[in-house]
C-alpha cells in the first residue's frame, strides 16, 4: 500500500500569511495526488487535483505542485475562511490513501 | 445538482451489521466509480472501498476486508456499505463520494456523511 505523510500536523498562523503544507508518498505516484479542505462538522471539498488543477470555484490563492514523492499546497493571503484541516490522497493505487492531515489554525 | 444522500447508519452493538446506503442524483451514477471513506471521532480520513462503474473492480482496506462489502445498483442510482462483524474500531463518519476521472482520479463530490457508532 501508498503510505502519505503530511507534514506539518499542525500550524498557527496570521490572516494574510502564506502557508505551505506538504505531503510525500512512500513511491512514486507520478502526478497523482489530491488536496482537500475539511471543516469541523461538514465533508471534505476538493481543492487541488492531479497535483496542481484547481477545482472550479476555488480561489486562486490555493495552489499545489510537485511530482513523483514530494508535493505542496500553499495557500497564499490566508483568509478567515481558510482555517480547516487539509488532506492529501493518492491516487495512483487503487486504494486512495490519505496523509494524516494539516490542522490549520489562527495564530 | 450532484447530491449524494446517504443513509442506514445508528447506534449498533458489537458484532453486530448494518447497512449504508448512498443514494445519487443530479448526474448519470451507472458511469462513476465510487468509494466509501471513513473518520473516526477526532480523526483523519481513512479510505474504505472502492467499486467500479459497473461494479467489475472491487477493492477494500485491510482493516474492513472480510467484514465488509460494497456494492451497487445502478438502475437505483445507489450504491451500498454491508458491515458485518462491527468493532468499535468502527465507529465512524462514513462518507459516499464520487470519482471523478476524466484527468486523474479524484473525489468530486461527496455525501453528507452519517454516524454509526458501535458500543454496547
């Protein structure tokens, strides 16, 4: 199995602040990785698909990149509505495997 | 509008089953793969299973394989969860969600999500 390891598990951080989040896979998963937003109470929303596609109707601010093991999601201005906890998945496996998770909170 | 409706979950004593159920609307289910994702209270998300448009393909997590069983109806839009043998390591929020695969393998959209919660 695909093991995803976020890093940090969480961060404090300022409105306005850029912040980054990233993510390795135990193999090469090619450009296969997937970022999502989850807030208490409600499902995950896609944000960032096949490492670096923005879902529709996300803002701009919210990018990702990378390939093979290594990727990022950077957030950049963050707004009060940011804060949540994000995910990354793989799907290169057939078993979609998720990273532990980045809770982002307010400084 | 793409709305995933689940339902079947509650409150179920220890080795005991229970049935979700995922019900679709808004676009054409029978050509979606769709996956069922778990959380624990407090917890991140965990992947579950996975069946295939026409339920060809079929693959679970270790920690539910032989305790679970996914599968579908197209003609009802719906797609199903039978767990058998729960554990409290079950107790969870179960989530319904669709691929989508034009460009890759994503989750699109997804259900509310229902509670089972496994206790005696």
């Amino acid at each position: 199995d695909i093991q995803m390891a976020q890093s940090p598990s969480s961060l404090s951080a300022s409105v306005g602040d850029t912040v980054t989040i990233t993510c390795r896979a135990s193999q090469n998963i090619d450009r296969y990785l997937n970022w999502y937003q989850q807030k208490p109470g409600t499902a995950p929303k896609l944000l960032i698909y096949v490492a670096s596609g923005v879902q529709s109707g996300v803002p701009s601010r919210f990018s990702g990149s990378g390939s093979g093991t290594d990727f990022t999601l950077t957030i950049s201005s963050l707004q009060p509505e940011d804060f949540a906890t994000y995910y990354c998945q793989q799907s290169y496996g057939t078993r979609r495997s998720f990273g532990g998770g980045t809770k982002v909170e307010i400084k | 509008e793409v709305q995933l409706l689940t339902s079947g979950g509650g409150l179920v004593r220890p080795g005991g089953s229970l049935r979700l159920s995922c019900t679709a609307s808004g676009f054409t289910f029978s050509t979606y793969n769709m996956h069922w994702v778990r959380q624990a209270p407090g917890k991140g998300l965990e992947w579950v299973s996975y069946i295939t448009s026409g339920s060809s393909y079929i693959e679970y997590a270790d920690s539910v394989k032989g305790r679970f069983t996914v599968s579908r109806d197209n003609a009802k839009k719906s797609l199903y969860l039978q767990m058998d043998n729960l554990g409290a390591e079950d107790t969870a929020v179960y989530y319904c969600a669709r691929e989508a695969g034009d460009s890759g393998f994503y989750f699109d959209y997804w259900g509310h999500g229902i509670l089972v919660t496994v206790s005696s």
